[in-house]
C-alpha cells in the first residue's frame, strides 16, 4: 500500500482522502533537512514498527512489527551522539525525546525510514507518523492523522507499505 501526504495538509489512503499535520517548517528536500528546523523531508519512506502506548489502547491490528512502548523509551534527537536517531532507555546522557507523553500524539507512532540507514548527523531525528494534535496543528517535522484514520492504515499496513511525501 502507498501512502500519500500532501504539503496543503491532504492525506491519502488508498482510494479516500482525509486530512494530516506536517512540520511547521513546510515541506523540504530530504537532502536538504536539518535537525530542529520543524520541516518534513520530501520523499518515499517505508513504514518500520509501530510503538503504542499499551496503558491507552489495545495493540494495533497490523502485520507491521509492533510492540507496547515502556516508560524509559527514548528518541536520541542529539546529532553529536553514536545513538543519534535511534532508540534508547531513559534517562540517557544526551538529548532526547520521551516515546510515552502526557498528550496523546504518540499514544500510536510508526517509525519512518527516515535517516536510518545509517543515520546522518544533523539530518533530522525522531521524523515519526503519529497521532494529530487537536485541530491538526503543525508537528515538528513529522506526519500526523487521525487516530482512527492511523487504526485503518495500520489495519491495512504491511512491509512494502511507503508514505509518500509531496509537495502539491
């Protein structure tokens, strides 16, 4: 299945067209994506794992990796450190981001392949597909939708499964 996020804030899921949250940053050439700059890199990005917060919702139906989020769970957003980009236990020495917030925005998130393979300093960490914010206000970078709107594509999810970026 391909995904698809528009710049004007549409997103497409198959057949039905829906709404989403980017980065406040606007749309930007992945090449040219900087750590902090609030902006969502352009491209094709495989769906790797869900994490979701097993104390507010059952474990998503999908045939994508997934497991339950912990309340050390981490995200290394510091470009100097080995870990940048990747998992890690909190507390940790360097800077990085709590998977398991007060709001609800990651009570689903799907890890993006972006900067993964293997990560660049300074290109951009923590660029997830999560859950809106009320009113699909702007992310930080990452792609956001409804919650029941993630349930359905996670339903439908599998290991080609892309999210597109454009930019209209």
């Amino acid at each position: 299945m391909r995904l698809q996020a528009f710049s004007d804030n549409r997103f497409v899921i198959g057949e039905r067209e829906t709404r989403c949250a980017l980065g406040k940053g606007g749309v930007i050439a992945a090449e040219d994506k900087c750590e902090g700059d609030g902006a969502t890199p352009l491209g094709v990005w495989r769906l790797r794992r869900v994490l979701y917060r097993a104390d507010r919702l059952e474990r998503p139906q999908t045939a994508l990796p997934c497991r339950a989020t912990r309340a050390d769970d981490g995200w290394c957003d510091a470009a100097s450190d080995p870990a940048y980009n990747r998992p890690v236990r909190l507390p940790y020495p360097a800077s990085a981001e709590t998977l398991t917030r007060e709001d609800p925005l990651y009570d689903i998130i799907v890890v993006l392949a972006h900067n993964d393979a293997p990560p660049q300093p300074e290109q951009g960490s923590a660029i997830f597909f999560h859950l809106e914010k009320e009113y699909y206000k702007p992310t930080l970078g990452c792609v956001a939708i409804a919650r029941d709107d993630m349930l359905e594509v996670l339903r439908r999810a599998d290991a080609a499964t892309t999210l597109e970026i454009l930019k209209n």
